[in-house]
C-alpha cells in the first residue's frame, strides 16, 4: 500500500467522529484507500482511533479494512484475484464520471453490483439529490453520509444473493417513480445486451429502466462476454455507456454502434492497484 498525502483543508480536520467518519469513507472512495498513519495525522487523532473507526465501517460494509489502513469495499480485496485487482482503479474512473453527470435538484435511480455503492459514495455531496435505489451498499452510504437535503428512496423488497432488493414490493416501487437518470452497473455484457446475475433483480431493473429519462451503463472491461443468467436489455436500451481503457476495442466498436453515447474513462492501472496488492 503506497502512502500518499490525503488532501483535505486544515480547518476540515477537527470533526465530531460521524464527520470524520464520512470523510475518511470519501476520501477511501476518491484515493481508493488510505493508510491509518495518514488519516490520523491528517484529522489529528491517534492511530488507534482511525482503527476504531475503519473496524466500524468495514462492519457496517462501508470499506474494507486492510493491513495498515483500508480500501474501497465495492469489490474483494486481500481475497481479491489480479483481474479484481486491475479492476479496482477502472471502477473508481467510472464511477467519478458518472458522478460529474448528476446536476443539483436531480431524481437518479442506482442498481447493478459493485459499483452501485461505489457511485453512491460520490453522490454524498450532491445537493437536493433524491436516489431510488434497490442496491443495500448504496443505500447504506448514502444514509449514512449523504447530504441532510438529499432525499432516500429504498424500494423495500426481498434481498437476493446479489445484495439488491427484488420481488413483487421492489417491482411495485420501481415503477411508480420517475426518474432523470438510470444509474446501471449490470453483471455482464455481450453482443445481445446487457444481463444481471439474479432473474428477480434483472425485472426490477427493466422497470426502473422504463421509468428514467436516461439510462447510464456503468461498465469495467471485466463485463464484456460476461453473460448473467436473466437479460436486461438490448444494447440500444442505454443512452450513455462508460467503460474504461481496457475494454477490448472490438467491443468498444459494437457498444459505439448499438448506444447514443459510448465514454472511455482514461485510469492509473498502478495506483490502486499497487494500493490492493500491498506493494
């Protein structure tokens, strides 16, 4: 895990523990981790305050705590595989640019997996932003560190092995709330379309996706030729698709031809990477 300054103003550095708390999480989820020596002289608390509190968020699945500090928990991390692993910083490129297209006052909806909690973590600071989501990890950050002007609708609904809420309540739900944006992030990506690893969530996100002005595919090159077990929808259903530069060029030419809008997002392959590995 390399050691980098965590930028962040003086005067921002004494703060009642849920402040620091939701600062360390947003400085995790900007840097993609952060060594317990950095942020405790940064907030100017002792090491083993920073640990009490990394322990908290990683119980309540906010982060993952790991040797010397802690990273994003959007994905495994000292169980992680080298793929995970060269992953972690594109997920992170995604989901800042995802971010940068939420205007103040908007209505979003959030569902998919990993970078679902992820793209939340960079919405906290979004003013009078109103989220739909039927993702747990999103829900849970946004919760907990969103804006006290942000509005919070959770569906309500069965959990599925996913993590996401699904079933007849969620369907229900989801259809009666428009939305600006549709955030998704699908379990996988193919010449057909978009797909999800559970068949009750993969309904609910066709309803979320009936009811948003605009849909945004959030996709890392690990979800192409990635095939779920209940389609989503064609590749056209999406107006915006990111994807990051390691996305095969072939696939990027079919997403470009079948999608109004295809972004590449541009990553450190070292930086985070480096940070998960713990060289």
């Amino acid at each position: 895990m390399t050691s980098q300054p965590i930028r962040m103003p003086d005067a921002q550095r004494h703060r009642h523990p849920d402040q620091r708390r939701a600062e360390i999480l947003h400085v995790v989820n900007r840097d993609g981790g952060a060594r317990i020596g950095d942020l405790a002289r940064h907030f100017d608390v002792s090491c083993v305050t920073v640990l009490r509190d990394l322990r908290r968020m990683t119980r309540l699945g906010l982060l993952e705590q790991v040797r010397g500090g802690a990273v994003a928990a959007t994905i495994p991390t000292a169980r992680a595989t080298w793929t995970h692993r060269a992953a972690l910083p594109a997920h992170h490129a995604i989901a800042r640019h995802a971010a940068a297209l939420v205007a103040a006052d908007a209505a979003v909806t959030i569902t998919g997996d990993v970078m679902s909690g992820l793209l939340a973590g960079y919405l906290v600071g979004v003013p009078r932003l109103t989220v739909v989501t039927n993702s747990i990890a999103a829900c849970t950050v946004l919760s907990r560190h969103g804006r006290q002007d942000q509005q919070l609708v959770l569906t309500g609904g069965e959990r599925t092995r996913t993590g996401a809420l699904a079933g007849p309540v969620a369907e229900a739900a989801a259809r009666s709330l428009n939305v600006d944006q549709c955030f998704l992030a699908p379990y996988g990506i193919d010449e057909r379309g978009y797909t999800a690893a559970d068949p009750m969530e993969a309904t609910v996100i066709r309803s979320f996706l009936a009811m948003a002005s605009s849909v945004i595919v959030l996709a890392d090159h690990t979800r192409w030729n990635t095939t779920g077990v209940a389609t989503i929808g064609p590749l056209n259903c999406a107006d915006t698709v990111i994807v990051d530069q390691g996305m095969p060029a072939a696939a990027r030419r079919v997403l470009s031809g079948n999608t109004g809008t295809l972004v590449t997002v541009d990553h450190d392959p070292e930086g985070i990477g480096s940070l998960v590995s713990g060289r």
